[in-house]
C-alpha cells in the first residue's frame, strides 16, 4: 500500500461513493467489504503477472477472487477536481 502523506487523504465523487459487487477494472485504490467485514479496508488494487491483484492476507490475491463492494477507483485529494 503506498505511503500516505499528511493532506493526502483519498476523496470520494459522487460515482465513487456508489458500491458494486463488479471487481475493479483498473489500478488504483479502492475501498472494499466482504460480507464477514464490519468496515470497509483501502485496497492498493495493481496490475501484477497480467491480472489485478490486491494484497490479501500477506499475498497477493486476483481481485476477481474477492467476493464483496467495492467504491472507487479514488482520487487524492490534492488532484485536480477535473480529472
């Protein structure tokens, strides 16, 4: 999981808020809950050996294994708000 910087918290869109039980089809950090989670957890969703992958129990994990909801991809909150 990257580094976080104080000033430097993800933000979320109005599409961003939305939950989908679709896996991420993309890069980038995403906030998922399976059905045993009573939070949601930040996922460093990354492209490895040609599939997403997250890291997952110390391993890295396809995210189309991960049963759940999923928001994101976010953006930081020093982005520009037209991206």
């Amino acid at each position: 999981m990257p580094e976080r910087m104080e000033g430097d918290t993800p933000a979320l869109s109005e599409q961003e808020g939305q939950r989908s039980t679709v896996p991420p089809s993309q890069s980038g950090l995403y906030w998922f809950r399976d059905k045993t989670m009573s939070r949601e957890v930040l996922m460093a969703v990354c492209m490895k050996n040609g599939e997403l992958t997250v890291k997952w129990a110390s391993q890295d994990t396809a995210v189309a294994k991960l049963k759940g909801s999923w928001r994101g991809p976010l953006r930081s909150s020093t982005s520009p708000l037209n991206e």
